[in-house]
C-alpha cells in the first residue's frame, strides 16, 4: 500500500467497488471482495455494463448472490466503450457526495488511469484488480494492484495430492544412458527470473535505502512498507505471500535477525554497512 494507515484496523473505513464487467471475469467476484475486507468495508458495489449481452451471462447470476448493483449501459456506437464512460461519471460523482476512504476499479482498460490518477490526487487509495495483459500505465497509477490470476478463492479446497506411481513390471534392465547435464534447481530458477526484473528490484533496492539505518540495515517490516509507497507491488503477482518472502527470493538482500528479535535486511551492494545490525 501506499499510506502506513492501511495497516491499521480497517472496520470503519469506506470503500467504493466499481466493475468494468465487460473486462473482469465473475469467476472472481468472491476472491476480489475478500481481498478489499482486508482494506476495509465495501459498501458501495457497482457494476457496469450492458445487461441484455451474452457475454455478462455469468455475472446476472452472480448480482444478487454478492449484493452487486447492476448499472444498465446500452452501446450506443460501434467502437464507443459507454460502459468506461458511465463508470467514470459515476466516480466523479461518488467522488464528491460520498464520504469514502478508498475507491476499488476492477478493469484490464489502461483507460482508467486518469481516473486512477485524480481520485489519489484527492487522498484516496485506489485498488486495482485486472488480468496480466493490464498496461502498465494502470497499474503503476493504483495504490496497490493485484493480478486476479494471484487471487485465491476463499474456501477454496486444497489441490489433490498427486496420484501414486504406478509399479512398473520387472524388465530387464536397459542399457545405461548417459546422465543428462544438471540443470538448475526450480527456486533458482525463479529467482534468477525476479532478480532480472529491473522495475521489481529497483522498487525493493529504493524501499531499503528508503528505512536504512546509519549502521546501513532497515527493519524489514519498515522496508516492506517503503517498498508500497514507490510502487504498486503485491508480492503474491511473484508467486509468494509477503514481502519478507520476495525480498528473500529475490536473492539481492542478506536476512537477519537481530538481537532484539526483528528482522534486518541490506542490500548486499552495500559494502559500507556493519556486520551486523547495531540495535
């Protein structure tokens, strides 16, 4: 998140969900109202499009199941999106006669982003939820944005461990072949791929540097809140749960725990830093 108050108890405050529904699947209607309970309530839930189409079959039948207000928007012209013109209308209203804390878009549309921008240009945070083909330039304009392909749906049941071997019938035994050259471990795969990830790496490199100590350490709680403030950065769309967890997986930090018992990251650039955090 961008603000340090979305860490704190979030009971009382208002959030406004809007729905492109011509760009979001209603597959993760359940996913994305769990995930803004964590932000706090949202209380307002709209979403828009035109109703009489095919293609918004499943989301009539997810409406009323989720308290959802379905907003009418014919298309008037070919090529025209009425449906993005009606939504931002709506949040330029909501905007100035109702008291919310936040605003929640739920879009792929690269569209919204100046809408994205002029609603935290009035203090308010802005969810993003949208597929990976989502440009940048909406992404990079919301408080935070989470690829709905990251999303776990609530109570979701746990994947079916895989099926046993089946024993082979005893043959003889073949010829041996040649062993193959060893290839890299998946993790360090995955972390050769996060740590080539020049937007990712700059933006934990800046958080760090934004809560390091004279003695050249940060608190990794301080860091991972500096991070959200420079970039939209969810770490579940790198395939992990926390920011502890990227910042590790990355493999560009040293991890330790202090003798107060937190935890201290550095950049491992950092040949100035002490052995050890002074705490």
């Amino acid at each position: 998140m961008s603000t340090d108050h979305i860490s704190a108890p979030t009971s009382g405050r208002h959030i406004a969900l809007l729905i492109d529904a011509d760009n979001v699947s209603h597959t993760k209607i359940a996913a994305i109202l769990s995930e803004l309970s964590k932000y706090g309530t949202a209380n307002i839930r709209r979403a828009y499009g035109d109703w009489g189409a095919a293609g918004l079959k499943g989301w009539r039948d997810k409406l009323h199941a989720f308290a959802i207000r379905p907003i009418q928007q014919f298309s008037y012209s070919a090529g025209k999106n009425a449906t993005d013109i009606a939504l931002v209308i709506d949040a330029m209203e909501l905007l100035y006669t109702q008291k919310l804390d936040g605003f929640c878009i739920a879009s792929s549309d690269a569209d919204f982003t100046p809408l994205v921008m002029q609603l935290k240009a009035n203090g308010h945070d802005v969810f993003g939820f949208g597929e990976r083909k989502t440009p940048e330039p909406f992404v990079n304009a919301c408080t935070t944005f989470l690829y709905l392909d990251s999303l776990v749906e609530p109570d979701a049941p746990p994947a079916p461990p895989p099926a046993p071997a089946k024993a082979k019938a005893a043959a003889k035994p073949a010829k041996a072949s040649p062993a193959p050259a060893p290839t890299p471990a998946p993790a360090e795969l995955e972390r050769r791929s996060l740590a080539q990830d020049a937007k990712l790496v700059t933006a934990l490199r800046g958080g760090v540097e934004a809560a390091e100590r004279d003695d050249g350490w940060a608190l990794l709680s301080t860091a991972g809140s500096r991070v959200k403030r420079q970039a939209p950065i969810d770490p579940r769309n790198y395939g992990v749960r926390n920011f502890p967890a990227l910042f590790e997986a990355v493999g560009l930090f040293d991890i330790v725990k202090g003798a107060d018992g937190h935890a201290y990251i550095a950049d491992k650039r950092n040949r100035e830093r002490t052995a050890v955090p002074t705490v």
